[in-house]
C-alpha cells in the first residue's frame, strides 16, 4: 500500500480546489452532505480551501434514508460552519414511479434518486454560481460504485486518486467528526 504524506496531501487537495474553482471564474462550492465520510472530508478540503462563505451544502434525503445520515450531515454542516439546507427527494421519485413504473426494482430506483440528487446540486450551482463538487473516492470509481450522470457527475472529484484508506487518514487528521 501507498504511504501519502497525509500534511502534504490536504495542501495539494486545497490548491487544487481553490486553483480549479478560480480558474474557471468561480468562487464558491455546492456539494452533496450524506453523513457519509467521503462528503465530510470532501466539504471539509473545500472550507479550508475557500472559506466557508463559499461552500455551500445540501442534504437530499429520500423517506428511507436513515435518519442519523441526516443528522450527521447536519452535524458536520455546523462544524465547518456552511450555509445548508436539507430537500427532501421522495416526492420526486415517487411520483415518477407511481407514474412511470411502480414494479421498477430497487436499483433502478436507487439509481434515479442519485441522478435526482445531482440535478438539484446542479440547479443549486446555477443559483449560487457555484461549482458542484463531487465525492467519490479512487476505490470506488475503480470498482464503477458510483451512478452515471448521478453521484459520478460533478465539476470536480478532488477524493478521486485517494484511497478510502486514505480518506479516513485524512478525516483524522482533520478532526473531522466521525
């Protein structure tokens, strides 16, 4: 296994999230908070990049999520000290559902909802003028874990040569809570 130089690491990630955003006239960052690890430190690098007036997140639950995704995402939301706000997406899928194909199977259904998820992170950027910054990590885009046009669709994927291995050497080195 690799050994990152964890310090050198989260200062690489931050210029490229502060050169990437400025260089293509933007200020300000919109990204997806599930309560998950990966958008935690992904937020987190984006902070400390550009301040958190110009990060902005958003909670996307659907009526299944699990409540405590939610919360941890509020969590982090107020420790990084970011503008947020939580959509709830069921009523989207649903009526599209009810209408289009109620047998559809669960990961038919599963992959609309993150597509839904990322056509709002995209309304939202047009609003704030911002960037959507995506989430993934190396593993999973490796393995192909992740939706076409749904969570892999972003402006920028700066977690996509970290290993999740690394993604939580970087979340502890951060402090970002767990």
């Amino acid at each position: 296994m690799r050994k990152l130089n964890i310090a050198a690491e989260v200062d690489h990630l931050c210029d490229f999230i502060r050169d990437y955003t400025h260089q293509n006239g933007f200020e300000n960052i919109v990204i997806g908070l599930s309560g998950g690890i990966d958008s935690a430190l992904s937020a987190a690098l984006a902070v400390k990049a550009l301040g958190p007036d110009h990060v902005y997140g958003v909670m996307l639950p659907y009526k299944h999520s699990n409540p405590d995704s939610e919360n941890d995402a509020k969590i982090l939301a107020e420790w990084l000290r970011i503008q947020h706000q939580t959509i709830d997406i069921s009523f989207m899928a649903d009526e599209y559902f009810d209408l289009v194909d109620p047998d559809a199977d669960p990961l038919r259904k599963g992959n609309w909802k993150a597509r839904s998820r990322m056509i709002v992170l995209y309304d939202l950027s047009a609003k704030y003028k911002a960037l959507v910054l995506g989430t993934s990590n190396r593993t999973e885009l490796m393995v192909g874990y992740f939706t076409q046009h749904g969570d892999g669709a972003c402006a920028m994927e700066p977690l996509g040569n970290i290993y999740k291995t690394e993604v939580w050497e970087m979340s502890r080195y951060l402090d970002i809570p767990q």
